[in-house]
C-alpha cells in the first residue's frame, strides 16, 4: 500500500534510455539520461528508465512535488530493471609504477567505460565473473596481499605482479564522487523498480528533514567501502541512509545486498528526528549490518527516534559479505560487534520509540549477531519493542552484544535466547531456531544472486524458514 493516495494527480510522463536522443515525451522518442538529470519536475511527474539498460551516473534532479502529486521515478518496458551504477570498467591500459604495483588514471575520461567523471574513490574492485578481488588499503605499505589496492590523487594502485588486465580481465570499480550517492531523494518521491548499485552510497536525502518518501521493489546492492571524508582512513557505505531527520517514510520489498556497511540506516547528529519510518517486508542479505540506529542527540525531548517499524524483514548471512572482509575494524566504537541485524550505535536522544517484529534472523556464524548495542545505545534495550521473530543461528549462540568496558549495566552483554528474553523482556514470543547439520546452501546461494525477491523468498520458505510476509 502506497503512502500516496491511490488516485494521486499526474502530469508529465518522461522516458530515458540508454541511447536516447529525443524529446522524452514517449516511448518511442526517449531522451537521453544527461537530458533527464537537466530537467527540472513537478508535481505529478513522472521519470520512467528503460528496463534491461544500463545508466551511469547519479540522480538528484530538480524536484517540486507535492504529497497528493508526487515524484516517482520508475521503468517502462520488459526485461530486467533498468541498472543505475557509478561503476567504472576498467580493460587495457594499465601503467607499471613501482615494484609490484600498476596505476589507472581514473580523471581520463574517455580510456574506461561506465561513468565519465574524474571520480576516484573506489570501494571495490570486481572481475567479470562477479568475483571481488582485494581490498581498499589507506597507502601502499598497508596493501600486503596480491590484488590489495589503494586510491591516490586520482589514480588507482593495485598490487600485482602482472597487467592487472591480463590476470583479471574488464573490472568493475564501485566508485564515489565527492559526496553524490547514486539516488538523492527529495521530499514527496516515490522510487521503484530500479536496480541501484556499484557506487559509495545508495538513495540518501537531498535535504534534511525530507518527509513523505516510498522506496519500493528495487534492488540495492555492491554498496560502499569508499573512503569517508579526507581525514584519516576511514571507509563507508550504506544502501539506504536518511540522515539527520525524516518523516513519513515506507521502505519495502527491497533487496539490500553486500553494502560495506548497512543495509537501511537513520543517523545524525544532534537536532534530529524521525517519525513514521517503515521498514517492511524486505530482503536484507550478506551486508555487514542490516539495520542501524544513531544519533548524538540531546536533551531535548523531541529529538531522537520518535517512530520507526522494522518488521516482516528476511535477513540472511548479515556479516558474511564482501564488506566485512574489506574492514579493517570488526568491533565498533562504544564496543559494537560490527557483525549484526540490528545495530545501535551511540544513541544519546531522551527518546527510542522503534519495533522490531515480525522478522526472520539467519545468521549461520556464531559470531555474529541479531543485536549489538554500544554503551551509550542501552535505551534500546528497555524502550524498544521486540517481538514475535523468528531466529535461525548455531545453537547458545550470543545473540545480542555490546563489548566494550565502561563501568555501566550496558558497558558488557553477551546475552543468548534464553538470558535476552529472561533479563531483558525481548522476543518473549519469538522462537529461537538451532541450526544443526541442515544444508542451507541453495537457499544462500539464490540469496546472494537472485534478482528476483519472490525466488528469494520461495527458496528461504522451502529450506524451512517461517517468513511472515
């Protein structure tokens, strides 16, 4: 159910394909994606990509939308969903630079295909078969093993002691440019059927405090290990971020899939709020974290988490992706297990009013976790509400954690099924599920490939999961 009404004013109705010249006004006569980033929206518009292209660059138009006229962003066509991606292919022209390092200048546009821009902040990198091959370092003395890499003054270094090309093949580069996600989403938008993936971050806020936003049906994937910032060495990524304050918000039937960081997230600083967020009826699958919470807050009783719904989610293997290799922290700070369903980073807000229900937790390493909390994060524990999941791990296995020392009843919890419904008052009708010698291994594979949530979901029922949705 939209959170627009169903028979919303519409207007203009715009076409984008991958090679198109025209107007934009019709099926047949599409324009081009640069034409359509130009073009300024209104009220009742519509921007439709052709399904089975293939569009590099970011979208953040112009938008002037209202809550019973808004902005939607869609497909048109058959076939596949049309791919937004900030990748950037790599194939010959490689340069020896010293010892066992070669270079890519990722500022000459024109010597790589995807996006042409000077962008070269890259978070990964992705040879033909799908397979990732080493991971982001800060310089080249910290790059240890054959395929590491690192970023500098606009050319990429990779260890290896051969043409890159010739031992890998065309790479894909997840790359980030300045601070534009691949999605800026403005208030009143309504975005669907996209598959979203290969940049720093996924669809984040245009503006702070955007209200009246439904994300639904894509897919948002390969998400993230960029550099944050230009101080120190710290990587980032999430594939849905509303940071600093939103409202009014319905995320559901997404994939989120292998983000270096979380899957859906809302975080901020001081004076922010959320109300209304539902997150629902998503797949969340081999990302570091599925969802995360943070704020420093205040103490000012209207900030802080006034109203967010995670629940019907499927997440399977959070902490078993790509992303969490590439880390150089497996512990976060306030002593956060990184590896999670459910994160609470520092919250300082006077206020954590969110549910958590209804969801089904896979997790088939027993070192990570459904639930990791910080120190500072230990309102979630007596203010949430979290119930009625259904939880499949090894057996005794923690299911929430915090692990850092500070000297107070949140600074150290390692809690298993039992000791959390006991202690805590959570999952009091939940059901803990003990993984044992069951094979899993289709089910995990059609999660981490599969394009199609159905599929997904089929497989997950048939390899005995309860799914609630």
């Amino acid at each position: 159910m939209s959170i627009f009404p169903k028979n919303y004013s519409k207007r203009n109705t715009y076409y984008v394909s991958a090679s198109g010249t025209g107007t934009g006004i019709s099926e047949k006569d599409p324009m081009s994606f640069q034409a359509a980033m130009e073009q300024e929206y209104g009220p009742g518009d519509c921007l439709l990509f052709c399904r089975g292209d293939v569009f590099y660059g970011n979208i953040s138009p112009k938008v002037s939308a209202l809550p019973d006229a808004p902005f939607v962003i869609g497909a048109y066509g058959v076939g596949p969903k049309p791919i937004i991606s900030r990748a950037k292919h790599l194939s010959e022209g490689w340069v020896h630079h010293d010892g066992p390092f070669y270079k890519f200048d990722l500022t000459a546009v024109g010597t790589f295909e995807g996006v042409q821009d000077d962008g070269a902040n890259v978070g990964f990198i992705e040879d033909s078969k799908g397979t990732k091959h080493g991971i982001r370092r800060a310089n080249a003395e910290s790059c240890r093993n054959q395929y590491d890499f690192y970023c500098s003054h606009g050319w990429i270094f990779i260890k290896s002691y051969i043409d890159p090309y010739k031992a890998l093949g065309r790479l894909t580069l997840g790359n980030y440019h300045d601070w534009d996600s691949i999605i800026k989403i403005s208030s009143n938008t309504e975005i669907l059927d996209l598959q979203i993936e290969n940049g720093g971050y996924g669809i984040t806020l245009k503006k702070l405090g955007s209200e009246n936003l439904y994300i639904h049906d894509c897919i948002i994937q390969n998400i993230g290990g960029t550099q944050l910032g230009t101080k120190g060495f710290t990587k980032a990524g999430n594939g849905i971020e509303f940071f600093g304050s939103a409202f009014n918000a319905l995320v559901e039937r997404n994939i989120f899939r292998n983000t270096y960081d979380v899957g859906f997230t809302i975080q901020g600083g001081h004076d922010c709020r959320w109300e209304n967020i539902t997150v629902r009826n998503n797949i969340f699958a081999y990302n570091t974290q599925a969802c995360e919470i943070w704020t420093h807050g205040n103490d000012n009783q209207k900030q802080g988490v006034h109203g967010f719904s995670f629940t019907g989610n499927l997440c399977i293997n959070q902490g078993e992706g790509w992303g969490t290799i590439a880390r150089p922290d497996k512990y976060g700070g306030q002593g956060q297990v990184i590896t999670t369903d459910i994160l609470v980073y520092g919250y300082n807000a006077p206020a954590l009013k969110a549910e958590f229900s209804d969801n089904t937790f896979f997790q088939r390493n027993s070192l990570n976790r459904i639930y990791s909390i910080s120190s500072t994060g230990g309102r979630f524990l007596y203010e949430a509400v979290i119930d009625r999941n259904h939880i499949y791990m090894p057996s005794k296995t923690s299911i929430c954690a915090s692990t850092d020392d500070l000297e107070n009843q949140y600074g150290r919890v390692y809690a298993c099924f039992s000791e959390w419904q006991n202690q805590y008052q959570h999952d009091g009708d939940s059901f803990f599920h003990a993984i044992g010698n069951q094979d899993y291994s289709q089910m995990e594979q059609t999660a981490y490939n599969s394009v199609d949530f159905d599929e997904i979901v089929s497989v997950a029922k048939t390899a005995g999961l309860t799914i609630f949705h």
